[in-house]
C-alpha cells in the first residue's frame, strides 16, 4: 500500500529502530512509547486488521506472537510480565491500518476492564 506508514518501515523507506526481523514479521520501537518496552510488531504483507486476516494468515499471526515472546525475554520483561495486544478498527482503536501488535512491558500494567 503506497501511503501506508508501515509498509513504508517495512520496504526500509522510513527509518525505524528494528529488534527483530525475519522474511515475513518485523519488529520496532514505537516512536510515542506507552511503556518502558513499547514495540511493535507487522507482518510485512499488508492487510488492515484482524478483520482482514484469513485463515490462511493463521501461522503467521502466530509467528508474530512467538516472534513478541522471544523479544520480550531479550528485553527481560518476560519473568515479570508483558502485554501484547492489538487494536481492530477505529471503535477498536486502531490507528493505523496495518495489522500490527503492540508488546509493551517493564512496568506493572494497568489492568484493563
């Protein structure tokens, strides 16, 4: 997608501070940070959100969450506690429109509801 800031990070156009990356996941700091660990995952095919996800995009969202596990024992969050989550649409609120996940950690978390 030509105007979509993530397929923008992920094609290397926009500079980004990644911490992981493989062929079909990549992984960066969040630039507006909502916690000590605050990063974000995209698979880097685009599609919306979990809206958009297909059974056949199955085991990549969950290499993506795997991908989140392994990132947040090298942070050292992992023994303590982490979040990963995902907003779906605007009511959801998402932002941007790129399926992506949020691993955010190194603090205790509000609890949510």
């Amino acid at each position: 997608m030509p105007d979509c800031i993530f397929c923008k990070i992920a094609a290397g156009e926009i500079p980004a501070t990644v911490v992981y990356e493989d062929d079909e996941i990549l992984a960066f700091e969040d630039i507006h940070p909502v916690a000590p660990v605050h990063i974000l995952l995209i698979p880097r095919r685009h599609f919306a959100s979990l809206d958009e996800a297909g059974e056949n995009n199955g085991p990549l969202l969950g290499r993506i969450l795997l991908a989140a596990a392994r990132i947040a024992r090298e942070k050292g969050i992992a023994s303590r506690g982490y979040r990963v989550l995902t907003n779906c649409n605007a009511d959801g609120g998402q932002e941007v429109f790129h399926i992506h996940f949020h691993l955010l950690g190194g603090r205790r978390l509000r609890t949510l509801g």
